[in-house]
C-alpha cells in the first residue's frame, strides 16, 4: 500500500529530515483524496512533537503543516481547532500565502465568521496580482464568490464570476473547473437566473463533465443537482420529478460520513431557493444516512 511505504520512510529516523517531511506532504495528499482524515490525523499529531524540536523546524514547512493541519480538522468538522491552525499559516507570508488564506476563509465561513472572510480576501487582491499561479488564482476567485454569495452580495457574486469566466475561461477549464463553475452556478442559483445556469451548463456539457469524476473519493453531483434546480424553476421538469432526481443522484453517497456532510450542507443552501421541496429532499436523505450508519455499525 502507498500509505504504508510513505509511513515507513517517514518514521525512519535514520532518514533526513526533508525526505521524511515529503513523505508527509505525499501522505497529505493520499489522505486528503481517499477521505482518511483520522488516520491523517494520528500521524499529524505525532509530527506536531517533532516541530517543537531543531530536526524539522523551518518557517515555511511549519506555515505549510499549519494549512494542512487546517484543513483536515475542517474536513473532520473541528472548526476551532481548524481556526485556529489557519491563523497560524498565514502569520508569515511566503509564496503559498494565497492558498493558505483561501483554507483560512473556508473555516471561518464554516463558523458563520463571513463578514471576517469577506475582509481578509479583500485585503488579499493585492497578492492575487502578483501571483501567477492560476491554481490559487481560480481557488481564490472561486472562495470570494462563494464569501459574496454568504455575505448576501449576490448581484456582486455573479458579477465578479461573469467577468472572470470571460477573462479566464480557458485556465479555468485547464486546472480548476468544478471548483470554479460550482461557485458561479451557485451564485446564479442564489441570484435566481435560472435560464443563464441551464445554458452555461448545455453549453460546456458540464453535468456529463462531472460524471467523469464519479469514481472520484471527494465525487458529489453538485452541477447536477443545481441543473435539477434550474429545470424545476423554469417549469421544465415537475416538483416530483425534481425530488426523485436529487434523491436518485445523492442516496448512495449517504453512507459516506464526509460526503453526506456535504450534501446536506447543499440542501441546505438551497433552502433559500426552495425552502418547502428541500425540508422534503432533506427528510428523505437524512433517513438514508441514518440507515447506512446503522448498518456500518
């Protein structure tokens, strides 16, 4: 197994402390992808004591195990430590500050903290100028729609999505696709132009695009779901059909405990559209969770 091998390198001592460090890095990313923030976590908590010693201390490898520490506690809901871990890698600013903000801004709209996260990604636009890393400038683009949508500024949401997407189509489509096309979906669906989300979608395939990703471990039908939306409010499939759709697309994601977190958070958000037909679509899912757990236990 790949976990087992990058543990054996990391906890060889005869090793150096840079070649351990890039097995946890490698590690980072194997859990993060299979969803394994637990075991992620055991291993974390074992590093955390080798930073308060000489052998791995250095400022930009502790900013970096403070992000990823940030994110797997948000992953695993534990939203204080999660804050408290982003604060911490954004102290000192180096080049990966902008991906480290974004996961800061990520935990603190988790908390309701938006008007803090608005602030910060304000003040951060002058370092998403200088930067020429198209994977943290479509992140932060896609994470300050999504923080203007929560701070109510829909107009402005889908304003700041529209320009970009003209400007940045093609980087868009070559390195972060889903993040950014879901956060501009979600801020048309917010703003209720529902005709403009079924075209962007018809027109870039978007929905067959996210099929593609289905065997994915971090896989949820979020396109999809806002195509369902869409259709219903502009009469084009019946209130019915619409329920059974989202249901039919969401029910065997509900046994993963990570995934059916996320689903529900999505029904959630679209309470503000539908507020009657989600407390039915939410009823049905949270049942089909209970069922899976129970079963697991």
């Amino acid at each position: 197994k790949a976990d087992d091998m990058l543990l054996s390198i990391y906890y060889d001592e005869n090793l150096d402390a840079y070649t351990r460090y890039r097995a946890i890095v490698r590690l980072t990313i194997y859990y993060y992808n299979t969803r394994q923030f637990d075991e992620q976590l055991i291993v974390y908590q074992h590093l955390d004591d080798l930073f308060k010693t000489p052998l791995f201390y250095s400022k930009r490898l502790l900013a970096n195990y403070y992000a990823n520490r940030a994110m797997m506690h948000l992953k695993l809901n534990e939203l204080t430590l999660a804050e408290k871990y982003g604060y911490l890698s954004v102290k000192n600013k180096n080049s990966d500050y902008l991906f480290y903000l974004i996961n800061l801004c990520g935990v603190l709209l988790k908390q309701n903290k938006k008007a803090i996260a608005l602030a910060l990604m304000r003040d951060a636009i002058p370092e998403l100028k200088n930067t020429n890393n198209n994977y943290y400038k479509i992140g932060f683009a896609s994470f300050y729609i999504k923080t203007l949508i929560i701070n109510q500024k829909g107009d402005k949401a889908v304003a700041y999505a529209t320009n970009y997407f003209d400007v940045y189509r093609k980087e868009i489509f070559e390195f972060r696709w889903h993040l950014f096309m879901t956060a501009y979906l979600q801020a048309l669906i917010y703003a209720e132009k529902y005709a403009k989300t079924l075209s962007i979608c018809r027109r870039y395939k978007l929905v067959a695009k996210e099929k593609l990703r289905i065997d994915r471990a971090d896989y949820l039908p979020v396109i999809q779901i806002y195509t369902f939306v869409a259709e219903y409010l502009e009469k084009i499939i019946s209130v019915d059909k619409f329920t059974l759709s989202v249901i039919r697309a969401t029910k065997d994601l509900m046994h993963d405990k990570y995934r059916s977190r996320k689903i529900l958070e999505l029904i959630d958000e679209l309470s503000h559209n539908l507020p009657a037909e989600m407390k039915v679509i939410r009823n049905e899912l949270s049942t089909f969770r209970k069922a899976s757990q129970s079963i697991n236990i």
